[in-house]
C-alpha cells in the first residue's frame, strides 16, 4: 500500500468486511442490518464521518446504531482522538462505538475508560508477503492494558 489514505481504506475495508459477516450468520434479526462506510452525518450544521455505521433494525421500533473508528496510523492514538469519537457517538445517537486501531497511548486509554459507550479493539496487520493483507482484532481487556506504557 502506497498511502496512509490506501491502509485506513484498507482498515475500513476489513471491519466492514467482518461485521457484514457477522450481521448475516446472527439469527433473530428484524431485516436485514445495514453496514455503510465513509456515512456522513451532519447534527447542528457540523458535518461527522463515520468509518463504518451499522443500523440494526430488531424489531418494529428497536433500531441500533453501532459506529467504527478505524486508525490505520504508525503512532499511537491519543487521548484526542477518543474525545472525538466518544463525541461522535453521541451525536450519530449510537449505542456503541468501536475504536480499532494498532495501539493507543496510556491517556488514550484512561479517557476510554470514562465512557462505557467505546470499546478499544487492537488490529494487527499480518506481513502482505505472505498472503493477502489481513487485519486481526483483539479486545482489550485489563490483562492486555499495559499501565505505565505511552503506547498499548
């Protein structure tokens, strides 16, 4: 990949890519849920771009939101960024957000922590010479955290 645009499109692509696998082998669905990539929203004149937003409709007036911030980026992401996102949530009226990418700093994840509505996932890119690229996402959780560290 030739440009930081080429692996965040990446980055999106593959979490669109298991959430639409995901949405399609749950069972007890209303419709079908749709997942959109690069959806603009705008609330109060201010226009939000969301990587991946997923509506699930599971019932007559039971409609989800869940939306995806996906970091492709070679330094960690700050606390900047996970202000942003937890901002985004609220104005996209989300259930709850998921911020991918491949490490945070400490602060970053301290700020995550103060809204229940994000959970950090952890992507790691597999060596493109040894196949197709492939991104693999891990749940973070206290025994992955690393306390004390600038980057997780």
């Amino acid at each position: 990949m030739d440009t930081a645009k080429d692996k965040g499109d990446a980055l999106e692509n593959a979490v669109a890519a298991i959430e639409e696998v995901i949405l399609q082998s749950s069972a007890g669905l209303g419709r079908q849920p749709i997942v959109e990539k690069k959806k603009i929203i705008r609330v109060d004149g201010v226009r939000h771009e969301i990587d991946v937003y997923v509506t699930a409709d599971l019932a007559p007036g039971y409609k989800s939101i869940f939306i995806f911030e996906c970091k492709n980026w070679k330094e960690a992401v700050d606390k900047n960024a996970i202000i942003i996102f937890s901002k985004k949530i609220e104005v996209s009226h989300a259930t709850s957000g998921c911020f991918v990418a491949k490490s945070y700093t400490s602060d970053a994840v301290s700020q995550a922590k103060g809204d229940p509505r994000i959970t950090l996932l952890l992507a790691a890119e597999h060596d493109p010479e040894s196949g197709p690229e492939v991104f693999q996402f891990f749940t973070r959780t206290p025994e992955n955290d690393k306390a004390g560290r600038d980057d997780v």
